[in-house]
C-alpha cells in the first residue's frame, strides 16, 4: 500500500481489489499536480465539487479532508468506486462524506467546482461534459488533469465546444491541467450519445442487420469488435436449459445471440462498468423478444453469483486497466467463472493470439482447448473438474490474482 501525500495529509490508497503483488499506484502525476493546483490556488470548494472519473478515489479521498460544502463523485466504473469506499473509510472519512453517483446517475443541478480526470475514453469525456453542463455557471470552476499522453487537441476541443474557451498548463512530471472558462450561454450542440448503429449483414449468429445501442464509454461503441465477431462465429450450442453468463458483457451482442438462439437459456449479463451494462439491457430489450428475461449485474467479475450455480461462461476480457498493459483482468475473471460454474461447466475466452490465455487457464482450470483460431484470434474452451477432482494450480488466484 502506497500513501498519497497532499496539503490535507497523507493517505494510504490502493486500487480495488486489493492484491500485494499488485504494483500498479492508486494514483499518478495527474491527481498530484490537480490536488496541489487546487491548494497552491486556494480554490474555493465551499460549494458543491463534482469529481468526473476518479479512477481509485485518490483525489475525493484528499479532498474529503479539504472540508468541501459538497463533494460528488461521478464514475462509471464499479471498481473505481469501490476502491473510493475502501480508501475512504480507510483515511477515517465520515461515511456520508462523499455522494457516490455512477454515469447513469441524474448529475448534481449547480456545480461550482468541476474537476475531471481525463479518460481513455473520448466518447465518455464527451458525455460527460454534455450531462454536467446544464449545472455550470460563469463562477464555476473547472479543471481537468490527465498525463500528457491522455490529453490531445480533440480532448481540449470537446472542453472548449461543450463548456467554455480552454487552455493548458506546462507539463509537470508528465502530467498537464485543463483550465477551462465557463461560457454557460455557448452552443455546445446536442450530445450524440447514447449512439445507435446497424450491425453489418454479414454479422454471425441472427445479429445481422440489427440495431444496437451503445452508451458512452463502451469497448468498440461505433462497431462490431472484430474480437467479438470471431467469437460470435464459434458459440456453443444446444444449450437448453442452461445458466450461461456474458462476463464483462459490453453491449451484451454476445449474450444477444445467445438468447436468439437458445430460448430456454437463463442468460446473466455482468459488467463493472455501468455504461456497458445499461447498453446490454437496453439492446437486450429491444431484441430478445416479448417476455423474454434475463439478468443484469454490475459487480466485480461474479463477485455476486452463487457459487457452482452457473453452466457457461462467455468472455471476451480486456487486457489493459486504463493505460496500462495487464492480464491481471483476464486472471480475475477465468478464476472467477472457475468458482461459479458447475463441475463440468465451460469458459469459452476469445482473445488476440500473443496474449497466451491457453497458459493462464490451464493454470486455474487444469485443462485448456482450441475451439477455433485464426492468425489473430483464438477460442478456448476451459472445462471445471468435477466434483473431488484435485484442483489445478493457481485455482485459488480469485481474490488475489
């Protein structure tokens, strides 16, 4: 565990969930020099402060100590606002010192410090402002903070465009602010998100021709991933009765074709982020037919599914955390479907060739087949041992992996 050192005191933070080998920061450059601009300023957070995209909670965490009038985080990550509880109840913050919203959430109606931690994500920067610029005012005051790799003349247009003329500070250890002047009567335009688009006619299992909805923030929100099209031309079938899960379901098409070809499946769509989820249930509804059911959850992986309740796993799983290049998601989530499937039960991965997962679940299942590859893309199946079968190294990695 790694402390953040700010003018409100010192905080230990880490990202969640928590795993000592994990040596991946809470924090960087870019929340240190906006906690330090804000100080050195002397900015005045007597009145409400939206926090945009605080990735681990590091910079309400420094700021609950400010003493604000109001302090609202806004995140569409569920990991990120659960390691913001972790490390605020850890720093010995009031319970209630912080309103926890997520991007489906109605933002607050006046806001008078607007900071915002640039995202990967342009889409989602850009919704993000369209939602808070209705609360902005001409006194309000608004900073972004991102690396200087995170911040591009497109990421300073949507700023000037939605909200007000935009400048930037120098670079101070690789970090930069975006200072923004609030121009509240400006024509920002109509916000394009959600964005809806047609699958292509060539797209596999029933999907072809159909249109989906993508919120803001969503892998791949313009088009069909050709990762997931690769996937969708080798699904299981036959399925039956079978409890099957679209793990980290993005828009769901996974799941989608599933519920058009297997009508008795009981489909669960799960998602840490809540963008994702929402695009699921949404074109979910739109297209598995009158009365059909399923279940939508964001959660840590299957942090919320019984044990041994589940018959498929369906994933597709990212392999970077904001930035950085990492398998530690692709470890959690195999080990988490080895927990919630039944003995027997199958993981069914996708993934770019060179990322190797036939090792990594070999490790945690035992076993590991090719389904179908290309020269980019393989399918592998994993099956859990049945029951009093000795348990394939690495097995335990959930929580920690």
């Amino acid at each position: 565990m790694n402390r953040l050192t700010t003018s409100w005191g010192a905080f230990p933070l880490t990202r969640f969930p928590a795993d000592p080998r994990d040596q991946l920061r809470a924090w960087d450059a870019a929340d240190e020099y906006l906690l330090h601009h804000l100080a050195e300023s002397g900015t005045d957070l007597s009145g409400t402060v939206a926090v945009v995209g605080d990735r681990w909670g590091a910079l309400v965490t420094a700021l609950a100590a400010a003493g604000p009038g109001e302090l609202v985080q806004i995140s569409d990550s569920y990991l990120g606002r659960s390691a913001t509880g972790e490390n605020l109840a850890r720093s010995g913050a009031a319970p209630d010192a912080v309103r926890l919203l997520t991007t489906q959430d109605p933002p607050p109606e006046r806001v008078d410090v607007l900071l915002v931690r640039v995202p990967k994500s342009l889409a989602l920067l850009e919704d993000q402002l369209h939602r808070l610029a209705p609360a902005v005012h001409e006194g309000t005051v608004i900073v972004g903070t991102g690396m200087v790799k995170e911040i591009h003349t497109s990421t300073l247009k949507l700023f000037e465009t939605i909200l007000g003329p935009t400048r930037t500070s120098l670079a101070v250890k690789k970090a930069r602010l975006v200072h923004t002047t609030p121009a509240p009567g400006a024509d920002r335009g109509a916000n394009p998100w959600p964005y809806r688009y047609a699958l292509p006619a060539d797209a596999p299992a029933g999907l072809a021709g159909r249109t989906v909805v993508n919120h803001a923030g969503v892998f791949c929100a313009d088009r069909l991933d050709i990762g997931t099209r690769f996937l969708l031309r080798n699904l299981p079938t036959g399925l039956g009765r079978s409890t099957v899960v679209d793990l980290g379901c993005g828009n769901g098409v996974v799941g989608l074709a599933v519920a058009l070809a297997e009508p008795e499946a009981d489909l669960l769509f799960t998602d840490e982020s809540y963008q994702a989820v929402a695009s699921a249930e949404e074109n979910f509804r739109a297209h598995a037919g009158e009365g059909r059911e399923a279940r939508f959850l964001v959660a840590d992986g299957l942090a919320g599914v019984e044990p041994g309740s589940v018959d498929l796993v369906l994933n597709n799983p990212p392999f970077h955390s904001h930035h950085a290049t990492t398998d530690r998601t692709a470890r959690r989530m195999f080990a988490d479907a080895r927990r919630a499937l039944r003995p027997g039960g199958e993981l069914w991965v996708v993934g770019n060739r060179h990322l190797g997962y036939h090792i990594t679940l070999r490790r945690i299942f035992g076993n590991a087949e090719l389904v179908a590859g290309d020269p980019k893309f393989v399918v592998l199946k994993a099956v859990k041992a049945a029951k009093g079968a000795k348990p394939a190294e690495g097995a335990r990695e959930g929580k920690g992996a």
